[in-house]
C-alpha cells in the first residue's frame, strides 16, 4: 500500500515525484502509523482556510494521535499548562484567542513601514558578498548568501549585535532539524535542539533586560512594549515570540535563496527572463512555488470532514503536504516547470488564513533583492559540483551549493 513514509531519504533529496505519486494515487490516506494527509491543493487550502482547524496539537485526541509522534511529549506539556496555568508556546502553535492577541502584539512591532526601510541594508549585505566572489573562485552560496543575508537582516531587526551572527547557525539549524517528527531524530538531534532552546532562552533573557533598561528603535524593545490594552508579552511569551522570529526570519528564507538559485541554474529560459526583465513578487512567488522551503505543516481538525469519499473524524491530526499542493495541475498549468510571469498564483508556500505567514513581505522582499543584485552583478553563474540537502523533511533545504559567479 502506498502512503507518506517520511523515513524515505528521498523527502530530502528530491520529494517532487513523491509528492505527485500521492497526489495522483492516495491523495485522502491514514498512514500506518495514525496520520491522516492530504496532497491535493483544494483539499488543503479547505483545511487551511477552515476556521474550526487547529494549530494546537494538543487538540489531538488520544486515541487519534500518530503513535510515533511523541505523544508523551505532548501530554506532559499539556499536564505542565494545566497545573501551572501559563502557556509560553509560541503563537505559531496556538489558536486564538491566544494566537490572535500575540500575534497582533508582535504585528504592531513588525510594520510594513519597518520592512521597507530595511531594502537598502538587504542590497549592501547581498552586494558586499557578490562582489568578494567577483574572481572566479568557488564559494558556497548557502553559508555566504543566502543565510548570511537574511541572518543580517533578522539580527538588524533585533539589533543584535554582529559578533553573534555566527553562533546562530548551529543553533538554528538544530532547531529547524528539530521540527521534523520525533521518531525520525536521534537522541542526538533531540538533546542538541533542546539544548539550542536552552540557548537561545538564555540569550534573549540577557537582551531583554538591557532592552527594558535601554529601550531602542528595534523589534525587542518594541515586543518589550507592546500592549493591547492592559495586556502585554509575558516573559515567557517574549522568549519564545524571540526564538520564533530568529528562526522562521532567516531559514526558511534562507532555503527560498538557494532553492532559487539552484532551480533558475536548471532552468536557463526562466534565468534570461528575469535577467531582462528585473525580478518582482510575481516571480518570487513562483520560485517559492516550486522551492516550498515548508514541504508540511499540520492541523487538528476539530469537526468532522469528507475528502474524497474519506470521512476524517473530529480530533485528527492531519499533515497538509504544501509541497504536493504546490504542484497540483488541477491548479497550477505545467506545474514541474517555472514560468516566472505566473500569476495568479495560489501558492500555500506562506500558508493560508490565521496563519499566514506573517514575515512573508520580508521574505519576498530579501529572495527578490539577493536576485536582483546577483543579476546586476554577474552575467552568469554555475553550479560546479552536486548539491547537497540536509535530512530536513519539514524545512527542506540545501547544506551545500558551491557556486562560480561570471562577471
């Protein structure tokens, strides 16, 4: 029987024809192991947009719950919620009222008008890497350009300082490799992504203090000061809202960059276009499309709902494969192939509804100006030896892409 096996290396090294086979064959199906997923891009946009689904797995019902899925795990957080009464998760995995009043304190400290004014610091920080690599030497574009921009980018935000740029990597990188199920990480990949959280806690739990003695211009001193009537981020709020920003604001966008650059190199026609054309948001959307640095999320439905003939019960946890979706021909005309002038374009790559991802404009805004200085720059670039992803299935991305760029 055909079903979502994420044991498969292939989810990391190429999950497009994985993606289509279950679309194509079992796109309503319950694993073995107790998740139901659903591949097809109306299917998902349905769960996504429905206001009764929810992000908290700990709706999960007992008897529904994914037996590899680290369900222990989950009933002891619940347990700790229940006697301690305060509930730190951070607001990706939280519903509202929650989620709608932590997201709307950290929105007032992340304003379109914050986002803007940062364009030209994206152009200098991607401008000063491409012109070190102007000699013909082989560099890696992962490391250099696209993380070390959106990293800049996030920490500029945050004003942390330059010197703790680079301690970020690992630590990040450990968190994201920590978002894929629980059975597919070693105790290994599990005491590292806790002890980054350790790290990262007490990080921010030294910067908020100087920022609540020296408030400044930045999102911490503005998270610090956020209110919403007689409500304000809890510490343990600030803490996690921190971590989040740090991580979401730099790996998935991280991924989007090298994504791209690996997917216009395989496609020549698309590369051209947009070397004469400029690079805009309809073709960030459509990179983003066919890169889906977020392959999966998920959702606990909380009424029942029929897909397919498939009656999926109240209290299931449901993986949506974004990736899958992104590729649907019922919506997408020539989905494997990038068409740059695509538009519309539904893409789930941001997600959909409450969740929407809310550093999308940030994102599109660095992928879109990290192309256009590359292109200002060069007239070519090649890749000169074989990529190589990380074992990440949720947050897929390159390790290693070793490029040489021609003036």
């Amino acid at each position: 029987m055909l079903y979502w096996d994420p044991s498969d290396p292939a989810w990391s090294t190429n999950p497009g024809p994985l993606f289509d086979q279950l679309r194509e064959e079992v796109p309503v199906h319950l694993t073995p192991d107790g998740a139901w997923v659903l591949a097809r891009h109306a299917d998902c946009l349905s769960v996504l947009r429905d206001k009764s689904s929810s992000s908290d797995s700990l709706n999960t019902h007992a008897d529904k719950r994914p037996r590899s899925f680290n369900g222990s795990g989950r009933q002891a957080e619940r347990e700790l919620i229940e006697q301690t009464g305060v509930d730190n998760r951070p607001f990706l995995f939280r519903d509202p009222p929650d989620h709608t009043r932590l997201r709307g304190l950290v929105q007032r400290a992340f304003t379109p008008r914050r986002v803007n004014e940062l364009a030209p610091f994206i152009a200098n920080a991607a401008g000063r890497v491409i012109d070190a690599h102007l000699d013909g030497g082989t560099f890696d574009a992962v490391q250099e350009l696209a993380w070390s921009v959106p990293v800049a980018v996030i920490c500029e935000l945050l004003d942390i300082p330059s010197s703790d740029h680079s301690s970020f990597q690992d630590q990040s990188a450990r968190l994201a490799r920590g978002l894929d199920p629980d059975f597919l990480l070693t105790d290994e990949d599990r005491a590292t992504r806790d002890g980054a959280i350790l790290h990262f806690i007490s990080y921010f739990s030294d910067l908020y203090a100087q920022r609540r003695a020296h408030p400044g211009d930045d999102l911490l001193s503005a998270l610090v000061a956020a209110r919403d009537g007689d409500d304000a981020l809890s510490e343990g709020e600030l803490l996690t809202t921190a971590i989040l920003l740090l991580v979401a604001g730099h790996e998935t966008t991280m991924n989007l960059i090298s994504g791209s650059l690996l997917a216009l190199d395989r496609d020549h026609d698309a590369q051209r276009a947009l070397r004469t054309s400029g690079v805009d948001r309809v073709a960030v959307d459509e990179l983003l499309r066919m890169v889906s640095p977020v392959q999966l999320t998920a959702r606990t439905i909380l009424r029942d709902m029929t897909f397919d003939g498939h009656t999926i019960p109240e209290g299931s946890f449901v993986l949506l494969l974004v990736g899958a979706a992104n590729r649907d021909p019922d919506v997408f005309e020539d989905p494997t192939r990038l068409h740059v002038t695509r538009d519309p374009n539904p893409q789930l790559g941001f997600g959909f509804g409450l969740h929407h991802c809310l550093g999308a404009p940030l994102a599109r805004l660095e992928a879109q100006i990290v192309l256009q200085e590359l292109f200002a720059r060069t007239s070519s670039y090649e890749i000169v030896s074989p990529p190589h992803y990380r074992p990440n299935i949720v947050l897929r991305g390159l390790d290693r892409l070793d490029l040489v760029l021609h003036p």
